[in-house]
C-alpha cells in the first residue's frame, strides 16, 4: 500500500489544509471526505492514516515500524471498512461490521498512540451501520480518528454529516490524468481520450483503459441515434441484453449517455464549442440535435441521474432496465 503524497494530482487546497491540521496536532476526530468517485479520496485519506499513525507530523517516514506495516497492509491499529455483497444483492455495509470494528478500536492502540478508521463508501451503510457508527461519532472511545470516504454525502444520516469536518473533493485536471496516465505506459494520445471520457476520474480512465469502455460509449451513442425509430420488440430486446450485463458495466454505460447527453446542451448554445467531451463525434452529434429539444434532453438527463442513483440499490437489473428504457424512450417522444 502506497504511503506517500508523490504521484497524487489535483486538490492541492485540500490537501494544505488536512496537512496542516496534522503537522499541527489540531485534526478533528472525524473527516467525511466527499465529491465524484475515483478522484483520489480514498487514498489522501490512507496517506493521512499512515502520517497520523506515525506520528512524525504530515508525511508519514516510510522507515519507522508503523510506517512498514502500514505499506504492508498489517498496522494493528488501523481498520477499512468495506462495502460487501452477498450473492446478487448490491453492496452494503452492514451494522455487523461496524461492531466488529467499535469491539476492535475500544481497545488501546498496540504500535501508534492512536486508532484510524476508514470507511470507504460510507453512503452504502445500512440504517442499522449508520445508527451504530452515530454513537461511536458522539461518545469516541480513546485516540480514534476516523475518515468517512463517499461519493454519496447525501445518502448518509443529517446526524452523521453534522459530526464529521466536511471535505469536498472535486474532479481531477484532465491534463494531470494525461500525464499520469503516460507515465504509466499509456501512450499520449490514448492518455488524452481517456482523460477525457472519464469525467474527472482516474479510476474510471483506468477502468476505461482495461475494459470494454469504448465499446459501451460506442452502444450510448447509438442508442441515442436510433431511439427516434425503436420499436417495442427492440426496447425489450435491448433490455434483456443489457439487464445480462453486470452492475459496473450498466453503470459505465449510464455515465457515457450522461456525457453524450451534456456534450448535445453544450452545442445548443454553441456549436463550436470547445467544451464538448467527445470532440471525436461532434458532427454525429450535431447531426442528433434536431431530434431533441433542449427540454427533452434536460428531461432525459433527469432520467438517467435518477437511474444511476437507484442502480446503487439491490434491483433486478433487467426489470430495471426495461422500465428505463420505456421511461426514456416516451422521454425522447414526448416530452415538451
């Protein structure tokens, strides 16, 4: 595990501030760390769990005990609490887990002065977690920091949220993921397109260089395309083939229709916009415009938040995906 602030882009503002507040024995005691998956959270926040863990100021030394079981994935005072899925369920954080964890950091700290606790995806816990961590946040038992990583702030409890320093994170530069990107072997024009349809992430743009990301963009666009002409048989045709697909690839795919969709807004106030996400397919987009109002595509756009939002819920994907594409399709129809 990575330790270090070296090969870290974007969120310079905050990572100041959280550097300060350690160098200077002043960090709060819970931090809810906020903003677009894939951007970098998670790691500042186990950075900052090594620092605090050893002790030394801002920057963990990398050479002291703490440091190497850190890197090696075995410091007995720090805890990850994960999402988990049980069989075809979505994933959760159950009140289980939480337990296991306020049993684990009751006890005193065996190699640092303190306890750090992540929870990553924080937004998924279940009511009975998020009650059950509530307690822990109002009445912390000894030298216990805990870091709540989401990119859901507003599926966690009003209590929860009032208990943590906020942290809001941002997307990422797309010229700093290029470069990142090329030093690690992506060749520059790759980088750049990946930069680019990824939407602020350096997760997503690494997902997207070893998976059939461009191939599920590619289907967004057609689809887009072809919805003025689809008949019924094809709407259920497509919902079977997509509700086969897996979770994170309908997911991936919702966020490329997003894209496409905001790129078409774009160029109804400026057809020679810059700003586009997809330069590549500006005339086929262009060409799309007429089909759709402005009022029909922020319609849509609707939708497709609304899907990527219940997708996180344990459905039946197929079922989900035919009332999708029915609601879409009457979208692009008829709405005003």
């Amino acid at each position: 595990m990575g330790i270090g602030w070296d090969g870290l882009i974007g969120h310079e503002e905050n990572i100041s501030q959280l550097r300060a507040l350690a160098r200077e024995g002043r960090f709060p005691h819970a931090v809810l760390f906020s903003g677009p998956a894939g951007v970098g959270k998670r790691r500042i926040a186990r950075v900052l769990a090594a620092a605090l863990l050893c002790g030394r100021g801002d920057e963990p030394c990398g050479v002291c005990p703490s440091c190497k079981a850190f890197s090696g994935n075995s410091h007995p005072d720090y805890y990850e609490i994960h999402a988990e899925a049980r069989g075809k369920a979505a994933k959760v954080i159950r009140i289980e887990q939480i337990r296991e964890m306020q049993s684990a950091v009751a006890r005193l700290p065996i190699l640092s002065e303190r306890r750090v606790v992540l929870i990553d995806e924080a937004g998924l816990m279940n009511e009975a977690a998020e009650n059950s961590l509530l307690k822990t946040l109002e009445e912390p038992l000894g030298q216990v920091t805990f870091f709540l990583v989401t990119s859901a702030r507003s599926s966690l409890l009003d209590t929860i949220v009032s208990r943590c320093m906020p942290m809001r994170f941002g997307m990422l530069p797309a010229e700093g993921m290029a470069s990142l990107l090329v030093q690690q072997g992506v060749s520059g024009e790759e980088a750049g397109e990946l930069a680019i349809f990824s939407d602020g992430s350096m997760e997503r743009a690494c997902m997207l260089q070893g998976s059939r990301g461009m191939e599920l963009r590619k289907d967004a666009e057609e689809f887009l395309e072809k919805l003025g002409s689809m008949t019924m048989d094809d709407l259920w045709l497509r919902g079977k083939s997509m509700g086969d697909m897996g979770r994170d690839e309908i997911s991936e795919w919702f966020l490329y229709l997003n894209l496409l969709l905001r790129d078409m807004l774009v160029l109804y106030g400026d057809g020679g916009s810059n700003l586009i996400y997809y330069q590549a397919v500006r005339p086929r987009l262009l060409d799309m415009l007429p089909k759709f109002s402005e009022a029909r595509i922020f319609a849509m756009l609707r939708l497709v938040k609304d899907a990527q939002r219940r997708l996180q819920a344990n459905v039946s994907l197929r079922l989900f995906m035919e009332g999708f594409l029915i609601r879409f399709m009457d979208c692009g129809g008829s709405c005003p």
